[in-house]
C-alpha cells in the first residue's frame, strides 16, 4: 500500500504546481456558472408550474458543480494517454505492482488536486456573492463530505475505465468526445436530474453518472435528506466496485495482446 500512496502523493504535489491553470480554471467556471444561473432565472421566472427543486436550490447545484467540475471523469490523465500510444506503458507491465492500482492511485491524485485548487475559492466567491447556499443542515454537510469521498472514488473508477479502452484506440480522440456529453448530461451537471421527465428519471437514478454530482449536491441541499444517506453511498461504491471490476478485466485483455501506434 505504502507504493501505491507514495504514487498518489508524488502526482498530487505535482498537480498542485499548476496553480495558473487552476485561476484560468476558476475563472472560466465562474462565467459559465454565471451564464447558467441566469438561465436558470430566466425559466423559473416564465413559469408558474410547481418545479422539484425551488430556484434557491436550483442555483446552489448550479455552483457546486462548477466547483468540483475537475473531479468529473470527462477526460482522462494525459500522461497515461501517452504511456499507451508511444508504447512506453510497456515499462509499466515490468514493474512489480499491480498496475490497475497504480493507475488508480494516479488518477485519484488527478481528480482531487485540481478540483481543491478551484473548489475553494469558488465556495467563497459563489456564497458570498453569488446566492449559493450554506449546507441545509449539519447533519446535510456531514452527509454531503461523506458523499463527496465516494463520488471521488467512483469518478476515479470510471476515468480509470476510459483510460484503460484507449488500448484498443490509437489515439483516443473518440472516446474523449464521447464521454465528455454522457457525463455532463447524465451526472445533472447540464440540467439538475430531478428536473428531468418524469418518464427518465428511472433510468437517471439507476445510472452510476448520478454518484458523481447528483447525489452530493442534493445531499448538501436537504433535498436528499441525510437519513437517506447509507443508501447513496450503496448506489456509489455499488458501482464503483462494479467499474472496478471491469476495469480490471478489461486491462487483463488488453495487456494480453498489448500492440502500440507503430507496430
């Protein structure tokens, strides 16, 4: 274990040096955010219809998905990307450690150390200034952290997932156009699950893109009440174990017969 931590920690330094990137991240986010709150406004202002979730909530989802907008696997960990296409993952192969857990350990360090450099200024800025809301409750923070951890390990399995098909790919460029649209849509970063068709949400709540986003920020909102959150936590390791599994399957596969760009 100790090799595999020293992994995580030896990437999540080197992530945290890229600090420009992370304002220019910021920045950006808080636009969008701007633009997708006024939208927002914008709909519920030009209906009288009872809505699942009131304009307060609305907008305080809206702000906590561009805070933790790096933790979402919509792209995948570059250096890994590299590995493949030049063949120097080969060098991987003859390690002695499982290389499904160091890849792990490394996409961890690259789902956490982006999103805590953008999170926190955005939770100040977006409270103070831009109408988020505090947790509901305690007991709705509490519920919130403790969802969060296995949103981040679930986003962690499902990059992994990605990562490991680009194997069969030579360059990878159609899985990371492809992904991209199924996160956003279906984790409710684009529009909130619960203001879905009802016919949906069914298959919205089954999905395992609803650990990643949804789940927490209802989670902080109340409107998942903290009572219900043993069962959350169910629906995110459930499948994170699952995508686990077929993560390492899948890599099994593929470093049985491993050819690179190139020959």
């Amino acid at each position: 274990m100790n090799a595999y931590y020293s992994v995580m920690a030896a990437r999540f330094r080197a992530l945290l040096q890229y600090r420009a990137a992370a304002a220019a991240g910021f920045a950006t986010q808080l636009f969008w955010g701007a633009m997708k709150v006024m939208v927002f406004q914008a709909f519920y202002r030009s209906s009288t219809a009872h809505q699942p979730m009131s304009l307060a909530q609305s907008i305080t989802y809206i702000w906590l998905g561009q805070a933790m907008l790096a933790m979402l696997p919509w792209n995948v960990d570059r250096e890994i990307a590299v590995m493949i296409r030049t063949g120097n993952v080969v060098y991987e192969l003859l390690r002695p450690r499982d290389l499904y857990a160091i890849w792990f350990s490394r996409i961890l360090a690259f789902r956490t150390a982006p999103t805590l450099l953008r999170a926190a200024p955005m939770f100040v800025v977006a409270m103070l200034l831009l109408g988020m809301q505090a947790p509901a409750s305690v007991g709705s923070g509490f519920a919130y952290a403790a969802s969060m951890l296995a949103a981040i390990l679930l986003s962690a399995a499902i990059t992994a997932l990605i990562s490991i098909s680009l194997l069969w790919t030579i360059s990878g460029d159609g899985i990371s156009r492809i992904v991209p649209g199924l996160v956003t849509i279906f984790s409710g970063m684009i529009v909130p699950l619960p203001l879905f068709p009802a016919w949906a949400q069914t298959a919205l709540n089954w999905s395992p893109f609803r650990g990643i986003a949804d789940i927490p920020y209802r989670l902080y909102m109340g409107h998942i009440p903290p009572d219900q959150l043993p069962y959350m936590l169910a629906h995110q390791l459930g499948w994170t174990v699952a995508l686990v599994l077929l993560g390492r399957w899948m890599l099994a596969r593929g470093t049985r017969r491993l050819v690179v760009q190139g020959g």
